[in-house]
C-alpha cells in the first residue's frame, strides 16, 4: 500500500467522530499501526513495537492517556506528509505540537551522536546536547516521552543480545539518567544507569554480575530472615508497615566500589530493606525502634526527610548489623515518599487527566487546578536547578543561547539572536570574514536572521575578501556576539594599519629616490632612525606623525637643519665636536667621555669611573651603573668636577615621556623642543596597550647647554593633550 494511501487510511481511523467511544491510546493505536507495521527505526527496532514498549513504560508511570497516545503518534508522524497539521487535525493542537517539538528532538539527538568531533570535543557536544534537551523540554510530555524511549531502545538492545552503540549507551549514561534522576524518577534512572554500564563497560559488569550471582542464595536467605525478624520488632508498635527487600543496581554497587576504593564485601547496601508507612511521625517511630533492636554504623545514617534532595526525594536512611555482624541498610519512607521515589514528578505533575483537554489547557477551575500548576512548576523548577548546577553562575544560562548544527552535525552554541554571520566566525575567523550568505535547514536565508534552536546551518563563502562595514552597525542586527564583533573591528583595524604603512611605505620610497638613495636597505633605514622595525617607521609616516625631514636630515647630514612645525627634526649633535668639558681633579689632559647610562650635564654632581682603554666615565653621582660598579671596584673612582664651558657647549639628555598614543602626538611633542629650540638628535617610540587603552612609550635624545632649563621644557610637555608623564631618565 502506498505511503498516501496508508495515511487516508489512517486518518479515517482516527476520525474523532467515528471513534468517539475510544480512548486516545486506542485512536491513536489505530492511527499509528498502518503507518509503523513492518518499518525499522535508525537503531533497527521494529517502529510499532517500540511505540507499545514506550507506551507500557508510560502506563507504568501513571501518565496520562493523552502522553500514552502521544507515544504512537510521534513515531507514526516520521512516515506522514505534513505530520504537524495532520496530527493537529486529528488529535488536536495540543498533540500536534507535542509531536513536532519530540520529533525535532530525536532528529537532533540522532544528528549529534553521528556528529563528525574529535574525542576532545565529545564532552562538549554531550553538554550542548543536555542543554538543547532542557531548551526542548519546556512542553514535560517531552521529557516522559523521550525518558521512556530511551529506555525501550535499550531494553530492545539488552533483549535482542545486540551491541548497543557506544554514543548512545553514553549520551544514556550521561544525559538522560542525570535527567531521570532530577525528575525523582528512579525506575528510569537505574534501569538507564544499569543498561549504560551493561554497554559500555561489559567486563565490569559481568563481574559485579557474577559476585551478586555467587550470594545470591545465601544473600536472598539473610534479607528474608533480616525481613521477618524487622516485621517481628515493628509489630509492637502502633503502625502499619509494609517491609521488603529493596532491589540491586549494579551500577550503583561498582559507582561505591570504584570511588571508595571498596571490596565487593564492604558495599553496605548489598543487603537493604524498605519499610513503608503511613506518615512521617511513624517513619521516626521505626527509626527509633531499629536502633534499639540493631548496632547502627556510624556515619551511614541520612535524614532525607528533614533536608530532602534537590529533586524532592525523602526518606530516612540508616546502616545497622545484624546478628551476624553483617551490614544492612534500611530506608524507611511514607507511602507519598515511595511513590514520588518511584515514579518521581510522573506520579503527581499535570499528565494526571484533566479532562479531555489534558495539559495543553486545564479547563477545570478550582484546587485540582491549582495543584497541578504547583506540580508543573516545581518540576520546571527542578529542571532550571539542574542546569545551573551543571554551568558557572555567572555563565548565561540555556535560555540565552541558541543551539545549531554543521552539516556535519557539530553543535554550535551561539547567544540568543545569533545569526549566521555569529556562526561563521564561531566556527573560524576566515570563514566568518568570507561569509556571503547562508542555508538554515537547507532554504537560503538573509544574513541579519536570527538562528532558532535545532537548526542546520551551512555557510556560503567566498574565496577570498573581507567581511562588510555594516556587519558593525546595531540597528542592522548582523551580530549578536560580542566576539564576532571584535573579530570584525579587529579585521578593519588591520586592514587600516595596512593602508597607512603603505602609504608610509611609498611616501619613503619616494624621497628615496629623489636623494639617489635606493639602495639603502628600509631596516637599516628605520634602525638608524631610532624604530625597531620599518613597518613602525612608515607606519608614524603614514599617519603624518613622523616629517621626512628626518630622514632628509639623516640622508644629507651636511645641509643646515632648518625647523619644521610639522614634525620633528633630528638634527646632528654638537656634543662630540665639543668635547666632555670635564676636568680630574689633579691630572691634566686625561681622555673623558659622558656615560651613556645616565648622560651627565651641568650643574649634575657627578664622579669619575676609570675605564679600561676608554679614559675616564663621568656618571652622575645618584647613578645606578655607577653605584654597581663601585660596588666591587671601589678603587677606580676618581674626583671630577666641571670645566669653564666653552661657548656653544651642549650636553646630551634622554627625556621620557609616556602618553596616550594619538594621532599627531609626536608632532605636537616636536613642536615644544622647536619652541624651546632644543636640538633633538635621536628618538625612540614605542606602543603598548594597557588598561587605559594604546599607550606610546617615547625617549628623546635632546642637546642642552646645562640642565637648568630642563623643568621648563618637562612642564611644556606636560601640557601636550593625551601626555601622562614627562621626565628626564
């Protein structure tokens, strides 16, 4: 029968005229089982017997008749054109959205299992998917649905003797039994735990298999004589109790064997039993009663009760020996407390029937309305503690990031209103500057929209090129990452260095060859003029902070040094044609010369330093050099004093100045030494970025008679706009 035909038929069957008299799991068993007979699912299920595995699992929840029915319909919905407005038709909006946003899930979750990661990024991609399962599960029929799914998979694995896939059995482990377990549903969460280890750590589990085997006798023996003599002592007092053993996960007996270093012998609750009763005085009563009649454990007693767990669970725990000397534990718990330890929030929450309209819209006015508004909130409640357990504080929670897929079926997480722009540079930088346009489930898409949940989103590029100026503009809403945003900044700003070293770049070559100098090399060009690199030089000529006089000057050292306002000229020194002009004390005609470290002048108190082949060091007297020097040659210091100047002497000095860097700062620095007339022979500058933003750490080599006109100078440059300091070194 055609595919068309099977859903005419279908439909009729689900006609909720024809059908009236049917219960939703019956409509929707007649719906779905044309659809699903004879179809496997991805994990090679049978589809009609995994959607009745999943409904008995519900039933035996107690969900409601409507999330049972849902169990057919989601699966049916994978072989219908249009399942959305069919099963909205037929069952009803409600159900219809039910079906879309479950059907959506397993796509995702099927997707992320196959996704093409390295090992290093599978942690990651397991958290993504637990995040987009909490985004998913706002609609809680979602969250049974896909528990109880997950379950029969693996119960269909276990019983078929199949190899269960290594993601799916870990993403169990690690996704949906967390969830179970916040729910309060333990039937789930021990059957997903103990099925997980079965798959993923089979040896383990055989062994904790065969040592529960071994005992079994002996042990089911004990706990039924331990049982008999516990109903014994509690009938003395005023309570009905109902006592049992409580049964083992082997999951739970390796986890405490693993992480307490224990022997298989030492894990206490081997042997445990379960005492119900009617109310919590009585659960304190029988308390009392067990640790009269047996020696309790020290430190394995916990009261749920008065301090119960994140996700509801209450009960009273206690360790004690029996006659024997061997360890058993006792939970004991109210028969309200069983059944939400059980069947967790699926015992109480609001897939209780509330009329036909189930939870999609509570009709009924009145306290089983307000009831079953308190349960599905604290079960959302539950859900949003869970997530922030599991993400720092301060970390934006799920409900500000959007979760989308590669093509490869990689998780991209991006903030709310991330686009695909935000996508493209999340996955590369280069992919994101060449992005042009973008595919969003396949349909082509403007750049500027925002990406939902569970979307796959392709990038289109271009070879090469650079992302657009209006990707930074607010109102256009192309960017919704900061980090896109600085990525694009950072490509324009770099884009606008490159510019002005060239502009740098051909303004010096060109005065090159006007002075006949191309040969000379531009590093050996910048070094002379004081720049680490020749990129820093045409990068200052570029922004016409640097004259090309200074070169001129550099290139043609004989030709007068004229001033310039609009840079700074570095001018030839006169300090060596004159001379130290300092005398020793004593000795006539001793070679002198000016320590470079700290660059004597008059008036400075200064001492001399003798040398080897050099003559005579003049440092200052508050040098450090020299103070290091006399430290283990105390024995060459010798008195100097100033001499008569001769006219025009001058003395070189190092000024430091530390300003925020500008455009135009060197000039307007340059401009106070022209004022001063100061001769400025060398200059050194360099950028740094702090906290206050680009800083300019600069040191220039000026020429001065003495040093008594140096404060004057300082406070100058103490007036340029953006200067923070100005200092003699």
């Amino acid at each position: 029968m055609a595919l068309a035909d099977l859903q005419q038929q279908a439909e009729v069957q689900a006609d909720p005229v024809g059908q009236a008299m049917m219960t939703d799991v019956q409509r929707a068993q007649l719906f779905a089982q044309p659809l699903l007979e004879g179809r496997l699912l991805d994990t090679g299920e049978d589809a009609w017997g995994h959607a009745q595995g999943v409904a008995d699992i519900l039933a035996t929840l107690g969900a409601a008749q409507s999330l049972q029915a849902a169990a057919y319909l989601v699966y049916a919905a994978d072989f219908i054109q249009k399942p959305d407005e069919v099963i909205a038709r037929a069952f009803g909006a409600s159900h219809g959205a039910m079906v879309a946003h479950t059907r959506k899930l397993v796509q995702i979750q099927r997707a992320a299992r196959t996704a093409q990661v390295g090992a290093d990024d599978r942690a990651q991609q397991t958290e993504r998917v637990r995040k987009m399962l909490l985004a998913f599960s706002r609609d809680l029929r979602v969250v049974l649905l896909r528990l109880a799914s997950r379950l029969q998979t693996l119960r269909w694995h276990a019983a078929a003797k199949r190899d269960c896939p290594a993601a799916l059995a870990r993403e169990s482990l690690e996704v949906f039994a967390p969830l179970a377990n916040r729910l309060g549903i333990w039937q789930i969460k021990w059957e997903l735990e103990d099925f997980s280890f079965r798959f993923l750590y089979p040896a383990d589990y055989h062994t904790v298999a065969r040592l529960l085997d071994e005992k079994r006798v002996e042990r089911e023996a004990g706990v039924q004589a331990f049982a008999q003599r516990l109903r014994a002592l509690l009938n003395d007092l005023p309570v009905q109790a109902e006592v049992q053993g409580r049964p083992k996960h082997l999951y739970s007996i390796w986890r405490k064997m693993q992480g307490k270093q224990l022997d298989f012998s030492q894990v206490m609750d081997v042997r445990a039993m379960r005492v119900v009763v009617h109310d919590i005085p009585q659960c304190y009563a029988v308390l009392a009663r067990v640790h009269e009649r047996f020696t309790p454990v020290d430190g394995e007693f916990d009261d749920y009760i008065a301090k119960p767990k994140a996700n509801g669970y209450q009960s009273l725990h206690t360790v004690v020996l029996d006659e024997s000397g061997r360890a058993v534990e006792i939970q004991i718990r109210t028969r309200a407390m069983h059944e939400h330890a059980e069947f967790g929030v699926a015992a109480h929450w609001a897939y209780k029937e509330a009329g036909r309209q189930g939870y999609a819209g509570v009709s009924a006015a009145g306290a089983f309305e307000d009831r079953v508004a308190q349960a599905r909130k604290a079960v959302l409640q539950q859900l949003l503690a869970w997530e922030r357990e599991a993400v720092d504080q301060a970390a934006p929670g799920f409900e500000d990031r959007v979760y989308v897929f590669t093509p490869q079926a990689a998780i991209v997480d991006l903030p709310a209103g991330g686009t695909a722009v935000d996508f493209a540079y999340a996955l590369h930088t280069n992919l994101g500057h060449r992005c042009r346009g973008a595919r969003v489930d396949g349909a082509m898409v403007p750049l500027n929209t925002p990406l939902q949940t569970g979307q796959t989103v392709e990038v289109v590029s271009a070879k090469d090129g650079g992302p657009s100026m209006d990707w930074l503009n607010p109102e256009l809403r192309y960017l919704a990452s900061p980090r896109s945003r600085a990525k694009v900044r950072a490509w324009f700003n770099a884009l606008e260095q490159a510019q002005t070293v060239a502009r740098g770049r051909e303004a010096v070559e060109r005065l090159l060859q006007r002075e006949g100098r191309t040969a000379l090399k531009f590093e050996e060009l910048a070094a002379q003029l004081g720049f680490k690199a020749a990129n820093e030089l045409f990068e200052v000529v570029g922004k016409d902070e640097y004259s090309l006089r200074n070169i001129e000057q550099l290139l043609r050292p004989a030709a007068p040094a004229k001033h310039d306002d609009e840079g700074l000229v570095v001018k030839r020194s006169k300090a060596e044609a004159a001379g130290s002009g300092v005398l020793v004390v004593g000795v006539d005609s001793l070679l002198t010369h000016l320590a470079r470290c700290c660059r004597p002048a008059p008036p400075d108190a200064i001492a001399g330093f003798v040398t080897r082949g050099r003559g005579v060091a003049i440092h200052r007297r508050d040098c450090s050099s020299l103070a290091q020097l006399m430290a283990h040659q105390a024995e060459r210091r010798i008195e100097v004093e100033w001499g008569t100047p001769k006219d025009g002497s001058v003395y070189p000095l190092d000024v430091q100045v530390e300003a925020a860097d500008r455009s135009g700062l060197l000039r307007d620095i340059s401009e106070v030494f022209a004022r001063e007339k100061i001769n400025v022979t060398g200059v050194k500058t360099q950028s740094l970025r702090d906290r206050s933003g680009p800083s300019a750490h600069m040191t220039f080599t000026v020429e001065m008679g003495s040093t008594q006109r140096l404060p004057t100078v300082l406070q100058g440059l103490m007036q340029v706009s953006g200067v923070r300091a100005a200092r003699r070194r």
